[in-house]
C-alpha cells in the first residue's frame, strides 16, 4: 500500500475517533446531568474521564494498530490529554459561571471543530 494512502487512512480513524468521543462525552454528560441529576461539573469531569480511557484504547488497538499497550506511551498519552482537559474544564467552569448553559459550550465547541 501507497505510504501516504496509509497514514491518510490513519488519520481518518484518527479522526473517527475523535469525533465518536466528543459524542459518548456531549451525551453521558447530558444523561448524567438531565436524567440522574448530577451537577453537570461532575458529569462532566465523569465523561472526560472514561472518554480519556476509551480513546486511549482505540487508538492503541485501532489506530495504531498495536498488539500491547505501552507504558510509556500511554503515559505521555494521558499527560497530553490531561493538560488539554484541564484547560477545557476551566474553561466550562468560566463559561458556565458567566450564566451561559452547558450545553450551549458543547454546541459552540462542535461548531469550531466541524465548521
């Protein structure tokens, strides 16, 4: 197979992804938050949290098609994404503080990724 066609095709799955996380994340924070009745900060931080566990998995076994999970790699995985989360966070506590509604971050973060 053509290199650039791989990672081509990489990327795509890469990008698969990304997107079905933003999306298991955007409604567990809904179900949490509107049918159990969390505080959506902590149905928030829940849904990044198992987003962060199930993404790191799928790109071992599917992206990057790997037989085991390295130490090491996941280690700089997490670090990676937990400084973007914790920046995210802060940013839903400022937004959201402000009197605008969760979701209403959700939407406007799906517009800038997929506009």
């Amino acid at each position: 197979m053509d290199p650039f066609k791989k990672k081509r095709n990489q990327f795509t799955v890469f990008l698969i992804g990304g997107i079905a996380v933003f999306l298991y994340e955007l409604l567990l924070t809904i179900i949490l938050t509107e049918f159990f009745g969390v505080w959506f900060i902590y149905s928030y931080i829940i849904s990044l949290f198992t987003g962060l566990v199930f993404l790191f998995i799928y790109h071992c076994y599917i992206t990057f098609d790997q037989k085991k999970i390295d130490l090491i790699q996941m280690e700089k995985f997490l670090i990676n994404y937990i400084i973007m989360y914790f920046f995210s966070f802060f940013l839903v506590l400022i937004v959201t503080s402000n009197g605008i509604h969760y979701l209403d971050y959700y939407y406007f973060i799906g517009f800038k990724l997929f506009c």
